[in-house]
C-alpha cells in the first residue's frame, strides 16, 4: 500500500477535515517568516504617518449610502486599502 | 461623487504634475553663522580643544573644563511660528541648493602657524593642523551640503549604545548566521551624524473613495456545511480637511535614500526615527569632533516627489481615522490629492550610533546595519539568518504538525453531531451606524 492510498484511506474513514493536514506545513512557513523578520528585520521602516506631530482642521466629511448588501459572503470590502496608506491611487483632478 | 466646493483660496492653480511648485518662490531663512572656517576657540580660555560631552548634551572644553551649549535652533532662527502660515517653499540657508562639482576636499590656512589643512567634508567638519596640532572647523555654509542648518546634539552614550546593540544581538543568537556570532564585536560601534531634511507642511487634503458599514453577520447551514452571511450598506466616503505637519524628517542623502532591502538595510536606519528635533541646536562643528558624518548630497527639489508621497499618506491615513464606522468592512480609497500651501526646509544632523557587519554573498557584500537613535536609543538591526538552520526547524514543525494531524483524522470521532439549522444573527451583530443621523454632514 502507497503513502498516498493509506492518506486517502484515512481520510474516508475519518470525520476530521483534511485540511488539518495543512496546519502543520503552514505552521513551518509561518515559523520561517516569523523568525526570517524577527532577524532581519526588512518589512520595517519608520512608522510616520503616525509618528509625525499633525493638526487637523476643518474636516469636512461626505458619507452618502448609495447600496445595500443583503446576505453577502464577503467579509470585507471589495479591493480594500483601509490602512495601507502608502500605496497610491489615482490623483484627484 | 460630489463634495462641496473647496474654500477659495488665492494660490494658484495646481500643476498636478508636481503639486510642491505652486510656490511661487523660495524664501530663505538666514542660518549662516557668524563665524568664518578655522580655529573656533573655547569663549573662556581660547583653547580649540572642545567636544560634545553626550550624558551633559554639552560642549566642553578639555582644556579649562568650561561647558556651554549652542542656541536652540528652533527659537533662534523662528522657526516655530505657526505652521498654517506657512506660504510657498521657505527654506534655511543651510538646505540651499548644492554646486555641481564643488569640492568636497576644503584646505584652511591655519590662523595657529600658517600652515594649509585639508579637511574631508565627506566624513568630517574638523581637522587637526600637523604642525600645531589645533583643530580647524567648517562653520561656513559653503554650497557642498556639508554645514546644516542646525544639528542634533548625541545624548546616548556609546556605552549605552554598545549595550543595547548587545541586546538587540542577544535576543537573535538561535538561528544568527555563525559567522556573524563569532564576529560580532559591537564594541566597534560608531556615532555618525547623519543628514536630515526636516520639514513642516501646511497642506490641504481631499481623498474620496468607498467604504461598507456592516450590519450584522449570521450563519445558516449545518456542522458540514455551515456558512457565515453578512449584510452591510454601501456609503461614497469623502473627507476634505486641512492639515498641518510638524517635522516630517527625511533622509537628505541619495544613498541613504535607497530602501531596497535587497541590496541594502537603509530600512534599519529609517526605522529609528524620529528624533527630538525640536531640541536641534545652532550647528557647531565641535559636536562632532569625536564622530564620524555623512553630507548631504541631494537637494529640495529633488526630494520633493519623495515628501510628496508622504504628505499623501499622512492624509490617507488622517482621513481614515476619521471614518472608523468603515474600519471593519474596510474601506477602498480611490483618489486622493494634497495641496501643498506652504513648506519649511531645515537640514539638520542627527546623531545615529551604527554598528555594521559585512556579509559576503559570492562577489557581492551586504551591509547589516544595527541602528541605535543617539537621542531616543530606540533600536533597530539586522541579523544575518542561518538560513539552512531555521529551514530545518520550520521542515521540523511542518513534518510533526503534519503527522499530529493525520494522528487526529486516524483517530477522530466516530460520528459528527448534527446540529441545527441556525437562522438568527450571531454575536456579532452589531446595531448598524448611520452617519447621516447627527444631521451634521452632508
């Protein structure tokens, strides 16, 4: 009997999901990247969007519903780009 | 989508390509200090043997022992007046544009004996005359980018430094490259007063986009095919405010400039920010006697584009916080625009402690940096992986977490628990938020 025909075995006759057999090989990426950052340190620089003194004024807010969305599966917006501000989109004529 | 009309306002209109040049001109800020090159003396007993005493913040003369310290920069040149003032590009003499191919080799005659003394303003604003052994200064702004307009004291000892580089390492020891621990000397640390632009900004923003208010979320369906549903409302998202930036400091050096992390750790230096630079004194080159330096080599228009860019995502991120009823479903911001009433430049040193170790990869070298903030002592670093070690680990973890779960499906429960169809909302739901209920916004 092969490895694989004794996986399969055990996944029909079992009531756990298969997809446990992913934890463990994620676990050892996420390890890696953990680590890999911790050490090197690449993804970071200085936080100034929110380390730098700012004022705000004369805020002036637009908020007009214009859809609803009844029993979505979507967890999230759609392209949302809440807090990554350093990412540019189009400019504002 | 249509916001209100912004206020009218007597600038001109902008050039999209780049919004910074609707100041109409530099106005300059006079910080030339009125001293020439040479012997810079102790104001009590005349010897030029004076340096930074960084636990005091002082300059002290080793000769007569007399302390002193420089004026405040920001109080002496005033450049704390209000920053929504702020009109067009203002800009200290000691930021002013930088000559093509002025030299960066500067021979003094000493006043001490006569003699020439060449000073490298590469790395350095002082040189010791052979002949009498006085120190001779740069304090002219000559147009290379090697004097400031102010500079920021060290305040962390180098003791302190090589502590927490010793720290940081400490920390990272399992899984650092070999080769790196048996090197590792961080006695070999270095103060460097690095070149700095920093900058107010009083801007103007408008970012418009979508966001989703959520509603409630619910599942329906049984234990094998259970589904979670949300509801939400769909609002156009705008917000339109002013905005004034005290300080943003960037580096002003092209290298220094470079963030990518693949061929460099410059990222660890940026990380360390910020600093006190409300604390920047007048610039005197015997704060750096006993440091190392690095000039600035790039000017204001050039930097521009990059201060730009954070100015944007200062207001991407102001305009967010302003809208957190959006913050769980998120919000998708799809123009954003700054206008940029007025800036302030000021070059400036800050005082960084580096400790560098050289990799080698082949033919090629990488720096790692471990950086400590000379004022803050916030620390950064990198720390060369054993890259064959922490893959066997991770191998490690996957291979037992693999094998834990094929245990579990070997030996799971003998029937599922059927449970029932569940129709209701579940405990996230969450009353949902009109912002138009206040009746202040349009």
């Amino acid at each position: 009997m092969t490895l694989f025909t004794l996986f399969f075995a055990v996944a029909m006759e079992s009531n756990v999901h298969p997809a446990i057999l992913l934890v463990g090989p994620a676990g050892g990426v996420a390890f890696y990247t953990f680590v890999y950052l911790y050490y090197r340190n690449t993804n970071k620089s200085h936080n100034f969007e929110h380390e730098t003194a700012v004022k705000v004024s004369n805020m002036r807010r637009h908020d007009r519903k214009v859809k609803e969305l009844r029993g979505v599966r979507d967890a999230s917006t759609d392209h949302a780009n809440t807090h990554t501000h350093r990412v540019r989109v189009q400019p504002l004529r | 989508m249509s916001l209100p009309p912004p206020e009218e306002r007597s600038l001109p209109p902008i050039d999209p390509a780049d919004p910074l040049a609707v100041q109409p001109q530099v106005q300059e800020i006079d910080t030339e200090l009125d001293k020439a090159n040479g012997l810079d003396k102790c104001p009590k007993c005349g010897s030029t043997e004076i340096t930074l005493r960084p636990s005091e913040g002082l300059l002290i003369c080793l000769f007569c022992r007399h302390q002193w310290s420089e004026a405040n920069a920001e109080q002496a040149y005033g450049l704390d007046t209000a920053i929504h003032e702020l009109s067009g590009t203002v800009v200290g003499t000691g930021a002013r544009n930088i000559a093509e191919d002025f030299p960066t080799m500067i021979t003094l005659k000493c006043a001490g004996c006569g003699a020439e003394v060449v000073v490298n303003t590469e790395s350095s604003t002082q040189a010791r005359c052979h002949w009498c052994r006085q120190t001779l200064s740069i304090h002219e702004q000559i147009p290379n980018g090697t004097v400031p307009d102010a500079i920021l004291p060290f305040s962390l000892t180098r003791d302190e430094a090589v502590q927490k580089i010793k720290d940081f390492a400490g920390k990272r020891r399992m899984f650092a490259h070999g080769k790196f621990k048996r090197e590792f000397k961080p006695e070999n640390v270095i103060g460097v007063y690095m070149p700095y632009m920093v900058i107010d900004g009083n801007l103007h923003a408008r970012v418009e986009g979508v966001g989703e208010v959520h509603l409630r979320s619910y599942t329906r369906g049984t234990k094998d095919n259970k589904k979670t549903y949300y509801d939400a409302d769909v609002y156009e998202v705008g917000r339109d405010f002013d905005l004034t930036v005290d300080d943003l400091q960037v580096e002003s050096s092209e290298a220094r400039s470079n963030m990518n992390v693949s061929v460099n750790t410059n990222n660890i230096i940026n990380t360390i920010l910020p600093f006190d630079t409300k604390n920047a004194v007048k610039f005197n080159a015997n704060y750096m006697r006993d440091f190392t330096s690095e000039k600035r080599d790039i000017n204001v228009a050039q930097m521009k584009p990059r201060v730009l860019d954070q100015f944007l995502s200062i207001a991407r991120a102001r305009a967010t916080e302003d809208a957190p009823q959006y913050h769980r479903r998120g919000i998708r911001w799809e123009r954003e625009h700054v206008d940029v009433k007025g800036s302030r430049w000021i070059a400036v040193y800050l005082p960084v402690w580096l400790y560098s170790y050289y990799e080698t990869k082949g033919n090629a070298h990488y720096v790692h940096y471990i950086a400590v903030n000379g004022r803050t002592g916030e620390t950064m670093g990198s720390v060369p992986v054993n890259k064959v070690k922490l893959g066997l680990a991770s191998l490690a973890i996957g291979v037992a977490g693999f094998l834990l779960g094929l245990t579990l499906m070997a030996t799971g429960g003998d029937e599922g628990v059927e449970v029932s169809t569940y129709e209701g909302p579940d405990t996230s739901y969450s009353e949902p938020y009109d912002p138009m209920a206040d009746g202040s916004r349009f």
